[in-house]
C-alpha cells in the first residue's frame, strides 16, 4: 500500500490520472469510527471520475482512516506542512488544492503559507470556522476539551454525550443524513461501529476519543480571516444549497475575504458536492481546466 513517512507521521494516499495535478483534502476528524471503515468495499465513483480529467491525489490525514495517528501535530500549519511534505515526496512542484468541510481551514492555510506551491485553491463546504453555527455543540465539545486539559482523557472519555461511542459525527451528521434521506442506513452504520468498537481496549478507545478532541480543538485557536485575506491564487468556493453541515454563510464569508474569489451555489445538493454531485464536479474541471488552458 501506497504510505509516505513524513513529518512524524505514516500518510496513506493515492494518486491515479494524467492531466493537472490536484489534491483533494478530506473532511471529518481523526476518530475511532475512521478506522472502523471497511476499505475493501468502498468504490468511489466520484475519484474514478476526476481522476479520468487529472493527475487526482487523495490522501488520509493524519490521524484519519489508514494514516497513523500520533498524539500531535494537529494544528492546522502542521497539517498544511504535511501536505506540502507529501507534494515533496510525490515529486510535484505545485499543485491544484481542494479541501472539503474540515480539509478546508488546512487548505487555506496552505494556500496562505506555501503560494508558490499551489495553482488554485477550491473550498468545497466549508468555511473560517466550524464551531460558528451550533453554540450547544460548540459548547459541549470546549467543556470537554477543558476536562481534558485539566483532569485527563479518562475524565473526558466518561462524561461523553450519550451517542458518542465512536466519533462525535454525529452531532452535525445525523441531520444532514436525514435531508438526504439517508438517515436509516447512517444509523445501521453507527450502530455497527458502536459494536467494532468493543474489541478495543478501555486505553484504546479513550485514546481516540482524545485524540478527536485535541484534532477538534486545533480549528478553535486561529482566526482564519487573516489567512483568507491573503490567498493570492485563483480561489473557487462550492456550496450545496441543502448542505446541513456547513451553512451558505460560511461559503459566503470566504468568498467575501478571498480576493477574486468566485462562489458558486450548486443547487439541490447537500454537503461536499463534490463527492455528492456531478454538477460539483463539473464546476471543479471547468475551473481547474479554465486556469490550465
């Protein structure tokens, strides 16, 4: 399997496709549920597709799915550093940057950090913060952070929300897997990690819970605004229109900071569309190819 050693961390990626060099950054938070998916029966279509236009590059982060997942370096400049690292090992001067939902504040640090290294930059649901539009949510995961901080893993683990077994996805999730009429077989999935979850020790399980909030509290200490402010390279903003992640405000704002940016509404579609939708991809090749020629 394809892994790359770098910056204190083992990076699970993929890359298929000729054409423009593009990484796609994904969303979510290291967890216990991300390790939990079984790889062997994930086909997705929607990288096949991109990677038949492009030289198409995904990768884990870190902490996330088949990555390794140590017990820092989750700050978002690290992260943006461990993209460029991989870009270094990979042999790619410069490239084409989409980050979705959580891959988006590493990707416009990124952007912001290392401009000679990148072509265009695509924020795909997301925005400057992601703990802006839930205050209850927002809450309950900063008083854990803060038990962590002063009383241990352990004393966070076990004043969890009831639910919370595996990955604090659920929280902004289950709504949006509602809309989209998902909602049963999102269940059958949780319930199903719920269970995986078993064969793990205590210490283990604690350890990712943790880990979840440390990778969660690293979005909570920077204003982006500034980082957004001096993004230089052509900057494309997508947004699903029935997205209950990620509210329209937050596209709205990013492409209100980004200079030149363009925002573009993808209608009837709900989070990340460019996974969810053939309209999403469309708007991503069409920029990408537009900056190309």
């Amino acid at each position: 399997m394809p892994y790359a050693h770098l910056n204190g961390v083992d990076l699970y990626y993929q890359a298929a496709g000729k054409g423009a060099s593009t990484i796609y950054i994904h969303g979510g938070y290291p967890s216990l549920a991300s390790t939990l998916y079984d790889f062997s029966e994930w086909h997705l279509t929607w990288e096949n597709e991109l990677a038949s236009s492009l030289h198409f590059i995904t990768y884990d982060r870190r902490g996330c799915y088949r990555s390794s997942g140590p017990s820092s370096g989750y700050d978002l400049e690290n992260q943006a550093r461990d993209l460029v690292e991989l870009l270094n090992t990979l042999h790619i001067p410069a490239a084409h940057v989409i980050g979705s939902s959580a891959g988006g504040p590493i990707a416009l640090v990124y952007a912001t950090l290392y401009p000679n290294r990148i072509l265009s930059l695509t924020l795909d649901g997301t925005g400057l913060d992601l703990f802006a539009d839930d205050k209850q949510t927002d809450d309950l995961i900063r008083q854990l952070i803060t038990t962590l901080e002063q009383d241990g893993a352990e004393a966070a683990f076990k004043q969890r929300p009831a639910g919370i077994e595996t990955s604090f996805g659920p929280l902004w999730l289950a709504a949006e897997a509602r809309a989209q009429g998902e909602f049963e077989e999102f269940q059958e999935e949780q319930q199903r990690f719920t269970q995986q979850a078993q064969a793990f020790s205590a210490d283990e399980r604690v350890r990712y819970f943790a880990l979840e909030l440390r990778a969660m509290q690293a979005y909570m200490r920077d204003d982006l605004s500034a980082y957004a402010r001096q993004v230089g390279c052509p900057t494309l903003v997508l947004h699903g229109d029935d997205d209950r992640v990620a509210p329209l405000a937050w596209s709205q704002e990013l492409a209100e900071l980004i200079p030149g940016a363009h925002l573009q509404n993808i209608p009837g579609v709900g989070h990340n569309p460019i996974a969810y939708s053939a309209e999403g991809r469309r708007a991503l090749l069409d920029f990408i190819q537009g900056i190309a020629s």
